[in-house]
C-alpha cells in the first residue's frame, strides 16, 4: 500500500486539541489571534513612512478532520533538528520537530497537523554555545528519548520533505531513519528564488520580517511553524511570477528536474569569471559548478565555448539528489 493509498486515522494519542473539523479545500492563514484594538492601531502605523509594524506568528494550531482520517493530496513533512553539533558523523540530535501539511493538486494547503518534538539526552554535556543557539541546557535533555516509533510513522505518510536547509537535516536524519534514504527534499532556503519572489535574503528569521510577521524560534519545533507560516505567505513576484504562496513555488522547484553543470576541465585562471557567473566551489570534487534548468543549458554551453572554456559535465538532478 502506497502512502496515497494509506488512509488509517492518525492515533488519538497525536492528535492536537482544537483542532477544527474537516477542512475546507482551501486554507487560509488569518490574523485572529491578534488584539483587535491594537490591530486597529497597527493598521495606521503600517500606512506611515516611518514605521514598519511586525506581528508575532500565531501559536500552533492544527486543521485536521475530526474523524482523524488523512484528507486526500500530497503530504508534505515539514522538519527542524537542534543538535550538539555541525557533524552528523559525530554529533547528535537533541530535537526534532515535525509536521504534517497536505495540498490539492494546486499546492495550495488543505490541512495541516503538528508541530510535534521530541527531546534526547545525548550522553554529554553540552557546549554552552549550543544553549545559547538553541535554548536547551543540559538539565532539559537528562532521560529524554526521541520516540523513533512515532517519528517513523509521522515520516512514513510524507510523500516529500521540506527543510530550510535541507543538507543538515538530511546528513543527521538518514543515518537514523532508514525510510528516509533516496527521499525528495526540498530546501526553502536555496529552492526558492527569494530575490525573484521580491526578498533580499533568505534567513528564514529575516524573510519572516519582510514578511510582516515574527518569531521567538529558537527551538525545533517553533521553528517547524514559523517556517510553515513563512512558506503559507501568499505574495505576487517580480516580472512574471503570479499571486501564489511560497509553498507553491518551493513545490515547483521540487517537482522540476535540473543540471548540475560542472566545470571540471576548467583552467585554475578562470576561475574568477566562473564565479562572477553564479558558479560555486565543490570542494569535495574540486571543481566548479552550478545547478540550472534544463532550458538553460545550451545557451550555457555556448557560453563556455565563447569564453574559451572545456566543454562541462552535465549531470542531471532531481529532489532525490539535490541536496545530498
């Protein structure tokens, strides 16, 4: 049985109070936890040139039907680690949060449940640096033991994964989640073409910001929501890009296939127009490159060959591999 085909309720133990009953097909993300009065006051201060107004994100809350019966559409897992370390050889995870987000054949959200988190002790004591990234001291983790049944099963419904750094949460995850091996992630941070969609950074605090919204994240699972809330922000791009949210267009970005080019024949002299064009250092395979869409590559091809340069290694790529 496929995850489209599993149908099951979700377990009474995980599901949140207050959750509303079955969702409409659409989802709107609305301002109701906001002071009415206040929000009056924040509505002239926006309208002024001199301020700039941000809201704090609402709390967590699920839309879930109350039969517990996954809707139809694409499930999307939503995921956040906080661990002891940048090395997923030798570090541990110490948090992990997730959610559960469904869309419609659109990509727009129909239904989302969670964030859940576990904590774990990992052994040792923490380095004070961690605390202060993340919030967690050493007396928060003592006895504490992600439930890898629970988070397996929660992983198990996604059809695909999303993370604002894809990398990181890939590195640690797979080396305890088996399911999760040849998966397709998305990254918000690098997916998005944040600067076509009207952004001038990608941090997920400061894109918030831009947003009009903001967050206390510091924690897995806070963070899981606000980049929720992020990724449901509806917004119009620059030139062609339509009305739509962020979700939508990190979901076309993982749907389409693309070209690692690679320029492993070039000269070290060259090196500086290769960077000036948008190409990065792969330092593992020592050579530069840089991830294109398929429609681009000719055009890039004539480029090397009218700068004088050996013809690249073209090496396709889907969210399979994209971030691995």
């Amino acid at each position: 049985m496929n995850r489209h085909e599993e149908r099951k309720r979700f377990p009474l133990e995980l599901r949140l109070a207050g959750s509303p009953t079955e969702p409409k097909r659409k989802t709107k993300m609305t301002n109701q936890h906001l002071d009415p009065v206040l929000e009056e006051h924040a509505k002239v201060l926006q309208h002024e040139p001199g301020y700039t107004v941000l809201r704090r994100v609402p709390e967590p809350y699920s839309q879930f039907p109350d039969d517990g019966v996954p809707p139809d559409g694409r499930c999307i897992a939503i995921v956040d680690l906080e661990t002891t370390g940048l090395d997923a050889e030798k570090d541990s995870i110490i948090e992990l949060a997730l959610m559960l987000v469904w869309v419609d054949e659109e990509g727009e959200i129909i239904s989302h449940f969670g964030p859940l988190s576990w904590l774990e002790d990992p052994g040792l004591e923490l380095d004070p640096r961690i605390t202060l990234v993340t919030g967690l001291a050493n007396h928060h983790l003592v006895g504490k033991t992600i439930n890898d049944i629970s988070v397996e099963g929660l992983l198990s419904r996604a059809d695909m994964f999303v993370a604002h750094n894809a990398q990181f949460e890939i590195d640690f995850l797979e080396r305890r989640y088996r399911i999760l091996e040849h998966a397709p992630w998305g990254c918000s941070l690098l997916d998005i073409d944040w600067l076509m969609a009207g952004f001038d950074a990608r941090a997920q605090g400061h894109l918030l910001m831009q947003h009009s919204w903001f967050s206390d994240a510091h924690r897995a699972g806070p963070d899981v929501w606000s980049l929720f809330w992020l990724l449901s922000q509806r917004r119009k791009g620059l030139g062609a890009d339509p009305e739509r949210t962020h979700l939508q267009r990190l979901l076309e970005a993982i749907e389409k296939d693309s070209v690692v080019v690679q320029a492993n024949r070039a000269p070290f002299s060259k090196k500086d127009l290769l960077k000036a064009r948008g190409y990065r250092w792969n330092a593992d395979a020592r050579f530069w490159q840089k991830e294109l869409d398929e429609e681009l590559v000719a055009h890039e091809q004539a480029w090397f060959y009218c700068q004088g340069l050996p013809a690249p290694t073209l090496r396709p790529i889907s969210a399979h591999q994209r971030h691995r």
